[in-house]
C-alpha cells in the first residue's frame, strides 16, 4: 500500500477509484449551468460527460455500487449548482 500512495494520485488506487465519479460530478455541474438564470450553451455537454462517466468500465465482480456512486456525484453536482438560485 505504500508503495502505491508514492505513485501519486493518477496512477494510485485514490485516482483511479474517485475519476469517474470526478467526471460525472463535473457533468452536473455542467448540465446545471445550462439551465437558467446562466444558460451557458456549452453547458449541454455536462449531459455528455455524465454519459461517459456511466459507460467507463468498472473492475471487479460488483459493479452496481460504482455506477450508484456515479450517478450519485452526478445528481450533487446538478443540484448543487441548479437548487443554488
């Protein structure tokens, strides 16, 4: 274990396990800034991310607590920003 905490964080276990729910929290931040009062066009492509955050494959024989918590960062994300105003 310590050897894989010096590799630092892309290529330890913390980065591979946190980047995909990374990804799908920032595509609710982006799909929320799409919405009024910001209505930022390039915001359409947070949809997009969350998509690509769900179809990243996940190792292991269970897969349905990763894709829980992907979908669970993705919805924080939208809500934070959209529940904000």
């Amino acid at each position: 274990m310590r050897r894989s905490l010096r590799r630092g964080a892309a290529g330890g276990p913390w980065g591979r396990r946190f980047a995909a729910p990374a990804l799908a929290f920032t595509g609710g931040v982006a799909a929320a800034l799409a919405h009024p009062p910001f209505g930022l066009l390039p915001g359409v492509f947070g949809y997009a991310l969350i998509l690509t955050a769900l179809d990243l494959p996940t190792p292991g024989p269970r897969r349905d607590w990763p894709a829980f918590a992907r979908g669970w960062a993705a919805g924080t994300g939208y809500l934070l920003v959209s529940t904000m105003w």
